[in-house]
C-alpha cells in the first residue's frame, strides 16, 4: 500500500513546490520558501524521493537479474540438447 503512495505523494509534494516557488517569485512578502513548514515538506519531498528510488533501482536489478538467470538457463539447455540432437 505505502508503494503505491509514494509516487503520489512526491508528484503532490512537487507540485506544491512549483506553486511555492512560483507564488515565492511574485510576492516575496508571503514568504513561502523561507518558513518552517515548507522546510519540513522538503525535508519530507527529499525522503519519499530517495525511498522511490532505491525501490526502483531494486526493482530494475530484480527484473535484469531474472531475465540473465532465463537466459542462462536457456543457453545451458541448449548446451545440453545439442548433442542429443545430432545422435541418430
């Protein structure tokens, strides 16, 4: 369940950012960059950011680890059956 939020909640926190930074740009007086609330958003936004990314990396070497384990398995049958093949 938490895996499937977190995207969410980072493409959520991100835009929230944009909007800061933005409406920051414009009125300076607001003050939405420079305030206690918008650092722990981004101290929040960088910690589901890393965590998104170490479950991707895992998951990307999960999924090439298995494709080399069938491939190697399926380069050693063939290794096997080639010199049944040719027995006649």
């Amino acid at each position: 369940m938490l895996r499937k939020l977190l995207p969410h909640a980072a493409i959520i926190l991100s835009g929230m950012y944009f909007v800061f930074f933005f409406i920051d740009r414009v009125n300076t007086a607001m003050a939405f960059i420079n305030n206690n609330i918008t650092k722990r958003l981004l101290f929040a936004l960088c910690v589901i950011s890393i965590v998104e990314a170490v479950w991707l990396i895992r998951d990307d070497r999960r999924k090439t680890r298995q494709q080399q384990a069938r491939a190697e398995a399926a380069r050693r049958q063939r290794q096997a059956e080639a010199p049944r093949r040719y027995v006649r």
